[in-house]
C-alpha cells in the first residue's frame, strides 16, 4: 500500500508490484508504462488497457499497449509540437527517466 504523498520514489514501488488498484489516478498510467498491471475505474485514462473489475485481481488484463499509448500522446501534442519532434524528445525524455528511475529502485 502506498499512501498519498509518500517520499519514497514511486519507480520503487511499481519495481516490485504485481497490480495496482486505484480510482482514477495517473499512477494507472505509470504503472502500465512500466509494465505493471492496473485495475482502475473505466473514467481513468488508462481503463483501455487496464481491468475495470476488481474481481480480476488475481488476473488482471495486460493487454498489448502501443496502440494506446499513441492515442494518449495524440491528446497531449500539438500537431506543429509532434512534426517538430519535440513531443517525440518529451516522450523520449520521459521514457528514459522512468528507466532511470526504474533501474536506480532495483
């Protein structure tokens, strides 16, 4: 369990989750990034590729994710921000400090 607010970096803890249960938090998001399954509620951004029922807990869906983390960056850039290749650097950027972090946990 991890409550809100904990210092402790999350990369630590996803390190070594087997699921993560939450409302609507973008730690869903994190979770799937790093390759963690979630059960959230079907409102959180991450619903596409995560159970919505808790009753799957044991098994929770881990579905293929490129196609919806494309559709997720989609909604985050400008079109002028993804033809210059700066949402690419930001998602880039971001993909190597979340394995930073991840490598750093273990």
């Amino acid at each position: 369990m991890r409550e809100k607010g904990c210092a402790r970096p999350l990369a630590h803890d996803l390190a070594c989750a087997f699921v993560v249960v939450t409302h609507s938090s973008k730690v869903a998001v994190d979770a799937v990034v790093a390759g963690v399954p979630a059960v959230v509620e079907p409102t959180n951004p991450a619903a596409p590729v995560c159970s919505t029922d808790l009753a799957e807990i044991e098994a929770p869906k881990m579905p293929e994710r490129d196609a919806w983390w494309a559709s997720l960056m989609a909604q985050q850039f400008t079109l002028d921000e993804m033809r210059s290749g700066f949402a690419f650097r930001a998602m880039q950027g971001m993909k190597d400090r979340f394995n930073g972090l991840c490598s750093a946990a273990l």
